[in-house]
C-alpha cells in the first residue's frame, strides 16, 4: 500500500509538471505572437513616417520651385520706403514721386469740393449728404457706415505705419 501511495504521489507530481510545461509554451507562443504584431506594427509606423517625410519633403520642394504671384504693393512701398527685419530702406525719388502724385490727387479734390462748396452743392452720396440749392438730404444709416468704413481704413493706415 504504501508503494501504491507513493507512485500515486509521483504521479501526480509528474502530471503538475506536464500542466507547468504547458502553460509555460502557450506563455512563450503568446508572447512571441505579441511581439511579432509589435514588430509589425512598428515596421508599419516607419514605413508611414517615411511616407509622410517623403511627402512633406515634395510639397517644400514644389512649394520652392512654383513661382509666386507678385504681391500687391503696399502704401509703404508704393511711396519708396521698404521695410525688412534688419533695416529700413527709403528711395527718395519714388517718396518724391509718391508724394507729387497725392498731392496733385489732394489737389484736384480739394478744387473740386470748393466750387462746389461755392455753388452751394454737395453731393456726397455715398456719405448719404445731399445739399442742392433748393433741398438738403442726410441719410444717416449712410452717414454712420461711411464713418465706420474711415475708422476702418484710418486704423489700417496707422497699422502700416506700427509695422
């Protein structure tokens, strides 16, 4: 009796060691399972970032090779004065030139507001005013707007001349 406890006990025993060694493969399949998806998933990443370097790579290159549209002048460079981070640069001739030509535009306005001023006629529609010899209209939705739209372009004047 006692051997036949003892060859039940050696059997039991070597059945605890099959079930260890067992579980101890599905542990070494699964975690070779994991790291292959790892590693795959890895090498996927890569390749996308390549992919995305590569493509970032093209559109600065095309963005550099494609020729841009010329910029519209600014007030600024229009009167011969440009400005860059390092310096400020003022072509004298085209100041002289840019002030000229306002002055004549100035001019010109200026004359034509005061024969009318003289006749007593003022018709500044989009200002919503209208002053003739026999009726005097003011609108004043449009007169609140043209003061707003002067606040507007005074402000942006100042802004160009901030910078």
């Amino acid at each position: 009796m006692q051997h036949l406890i003892i060859i039940l006990i050696l059997l039991s025993l070597t059945s605890c060691d099959n079930v260890q060694e067992e579980q101890d493969k599905k542990d070494a399949q699964m975690v070779q399972q994991i790291r292959a998806e790892m590693l795959a998933e890895y090498e996927a990443q890569k390749i996308r970032d390549k992919q995305e370097w590569e493509k970032n790579l093209q559109a600065k290159q095309k963005e550099n090779t494609t020729p841009t549209e010329p910029k519209k002048e600014s007030k600024l460079s229009q009167a011969g004065i440009n400005i860059t981070k390092d310096n400020i640069s003022i072509d004298t001739n085209k100041t002289k030139k840019f002030i000229g030509e306002l002055t004549q535009k100035i001019d010109a306005n200026i004359q034509k507001i005061s024969t009318d001023l003289e006749k007593g006629i003022i018709d500044a529609k989009e200002a919503g005013i209208v002053i003739s010899e026999k009726h005097i209209s003011i609108d004043l939705n449009k007169t609140q707007n043209l003061i707003e739209d002067w606040g507007q372009k005074i402000q942006i004047f100042v802004n160009q001349f901030e910078k």
